[in-house]
C-alpha cells in the first residue's frame, strides 16, 4: 500500500550522545510508520555535520546545505558541542546557524513531570504540574553584537561588550505566540518575564508590547515577574505556572531549571519554530552532547524522544504525538527509568520499553 503522507526528515545528529538519541528518536518513528499500517512514511535523510566534521572540513554545514535542508519537512537534531572546539565555535556553526537562516524564533519547552520520577520540588506528589517554557529565540541576548578589545588598550585592560537586541517586531511576535498557545491550555494564563528593571530599554520595550498585546486577549490571565523571581517561582510555585514566555537568554536558563526540578536535563524536549512555515521547524532535545556519558550506551533518550513528538505535533499528526508521550508515561510509570532518572535501564532497553509500550496501547 502507498504511504498516504509521506514526511521527509532531515536528521543531524551533531556530537556525543546526539548520535544516540537520535537513533532512539528515530526507533520511535519506525514504529509509529509501521504500526500506521502504510499510512505514514517518514523519509530520514542523515547529514552528518558534527564537530569532527568540522575539524575536517573547516565549517559545520558545508556549501549549499542549508538549501538541502530546507527541502525537508522537519529537521531532527541531536547536539552540538566538543572538548575540541569552543562551544560558542560549534553553537554558532551549526545550531544557531540553521535557527537564525530558517528564522526559527520561537523555541518551544514544555516542562513536563512524568509518573514513577521523583522531583526535587517538595510539592511535586501533590500537584499535576506542566508548563511550558516559550523562549525569543531569534534576537534578544543572543543577537551576537559586540566586540573585544574595546578599550583600544594592552592586555589587562580589555573591554568587551554584549548588547542584547529587542525589536519591537520580535517581541509582539513571541508574546502573541504565547498568548496564542495559552488558549490551547486548561490554565490560559501566561507569564511574562523580564529583567527591565535594570535593564531599563530592550526589557521596558517587552514589557511595553506585552501591555498592549494583552490587550486582545482578555481571556488569558496574564502576570508580569521578574527572571530573579521567576527563578524562585519555579521552585517554590510551579502550580501557578501555564506558559512562561522569556528572552532567549532568560528563557535558555529557566527551562533547565524546569527540566532539573521535573528530575533530569534528559526528559527536556523542545522544538525551534518558524511558525509561519517560510522554513522548516526543528526539533531537539535540550540537553547537550555530554561528553562524560558518550559511547556508553547510557543516555536517556526521552527528551529526544518527547521532541519526535512535538515533531508529530508539528507535521499535523497530535494523536500520533499524544501516543508517543502516553508510551513514555507508561513506560517511567512501570518503573523502568534511565540511569539518571534513579534506574537501571541503558538507553537501548528505555526506547525497545517505549516502543514496546507504543505497541500495546495503539
Ligand atoms: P554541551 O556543551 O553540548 O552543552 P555539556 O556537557 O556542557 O554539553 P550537557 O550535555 O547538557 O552539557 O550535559 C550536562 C550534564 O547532564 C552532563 O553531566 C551530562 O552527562 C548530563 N546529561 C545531559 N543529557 C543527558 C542525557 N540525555 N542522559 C543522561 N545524562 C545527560
Ligand atoms: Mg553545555
């Protein structure tokens, strides 16, 4: 039987476990295509732009790769970082410059608590929590502007400034993305955080435009925090949270914080948007390459796993995603975790126990 929506994926798995969790990404998928019955064909091209290639070739996306990436329905990344090149050599060589060409300027990371792991948060028995992390991800503190050596001076006297970049564009557009994915939730409220009381002109113009936007949403509740208090918040009042919308840096920072208190930085899913469809999405774990577990066979691919299924999400496919997060549920909520969730299971075992529970509730 032909496929009836075929999808064609871009897979980069980049450095470390990326390689790893990827793989179990994409075991996930398989299984989602085959148990489909032919409905669904996912097509998985692999690009293997990484740091070793780099330090062959002297670039992380060779001549005309963003072009043929750009022919793929969603892009699928692993990680980016090595003991060998400086991270913000590889961040900006191969993470950042596939986001900011494709203009990917929402990031999306749901903080999500999963049955059977245990949370720092003391109140996390008692309380359904999840939230959603909204992060500016094309501007902000991470514009790149700036420069070294300043001051014109020797050594010892160096100056280097980073200017942080908000448009007045960039923020309407992520604030009425967050307000938008607010309504989609049982709690319509979003949090708006700043630091613009000291930073007295890029975080006053957010707050400006997030009085205004709100505006046409007088059905979502809205609050106003500072990151320094949003910071405790997370910790002593996540109850109170539905979507958390920040700048690049602020955001960047928050949801692992929100990803440690859900019990690891190897659940966190999270997917870079350009939700006007011009480019292709791309969709990653948030944690980085871990060198230290490296070709042990130990990673926990959940947070990977989860981001396949915001992918589905993406592609026009939520009851697909739906059953992926339910099969990771079921799986952490039988006992078998990852290594650094408290249990046993290496990262081979954890994706055949989601597959295998993928199978029993399709
Ligand atoms: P990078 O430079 O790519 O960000 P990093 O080592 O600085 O890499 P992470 O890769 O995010 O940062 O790792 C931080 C810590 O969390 C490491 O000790 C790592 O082993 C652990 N860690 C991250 N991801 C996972 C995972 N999927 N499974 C198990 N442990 C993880
Ligand atoms: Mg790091």
């Amino acid at each position: 039987m032909a496929a009836q929506q075929s999808f064609a994926i871009a897979s980069i798995p980049g450095d470390g476990i990326g390689g790893e969790v990827i793989d179990a990404g994409l075991q996930v998928l398989d299984a989602v295509a085959e148990l489909s019955g032919g409905a669904l064909e996912f097509r998985v091209t692999e690009f293997p732009w990484s740091s070793a290639y780099y330090r062959e070739h002297g670039r992380y996306i060779p001549e005309g790769g963003l072009e043929e990436l750009r022919r793929h329905d969603a892009i699928y990344f692993g990680a980016v970082g090595s003991p060998e090149v400086p991270d913000h050599v590889s961040l900006w060589g191969l993470r950042l410059a596939i986001t900011q060409p494709f203009d990917q300027w929402a990031n999306i990371r749901p903080v999500t608590f999963l049955p059977g792991v245990t949370s720092p948060l003391r109140k996390a028995d008692d309380v359904e929590l999840d939230w959603i992390v909204v992060r500016e991800n094309s501007e902000g503190e991470y514009a790149g502007l700036g420069g070294r050596n300043l001051s014109g001076r020797g050594p010892g006297e160096e100056v280097a400034v980073q200017t942080s970049l908000h448009t007045e564009k960039g923020c309407e557009r992520i604030i009425r993305f967050a307000f938008d994915l607010a309504r989609t939730r049982q709690v319509a409220k979003v949090s708006s955080v700043t630091k613009s009381n000291a930073q007295q002109h890029g975080m006053v113009l957010w707050d400006e435009v997030f009085a205004r936007v709100k505006e046409d949403y007088p059905d979502v509740e809205t609050e106003r925090v500072l990151v320094d208090a949003m910071s405790a918040k997370f910790v002593l009042h996540p109850e109170q949270l539905s979507v958390v919308v920040a700048s690049n840096l602020h955001a960047d920072i928050l949801s692992d914080l929100g990803s440690a208190l859900a019990g690891s930085l190897g659940i966190a899913a999270s997917a870079n948007l350009n939700p006007e469809r011009r480019f292709p999405s791309m969709f990653e774990p948030v944690h980085g390459s871990a060198p230290d577990i490296t070709g042990r066979g130990i990673a926990n691919p959940i947070g990977a796993i989860a981001s396949a299924a915001l992918m589905l999400d993406h592609l026009g496919l939520p009851a697909e995603a739906d059953a992926v997060r339910a099969a990771i549920e079921a799986t952490t909520a039988s006992g078998i975790l990852p290594l650094d969730l408290g249990g046993q299971a290496d990262t081979r075992q954890l994706t055949q126990a989601i597959v295998e529970a993928l199978r029993n509730s399709w």
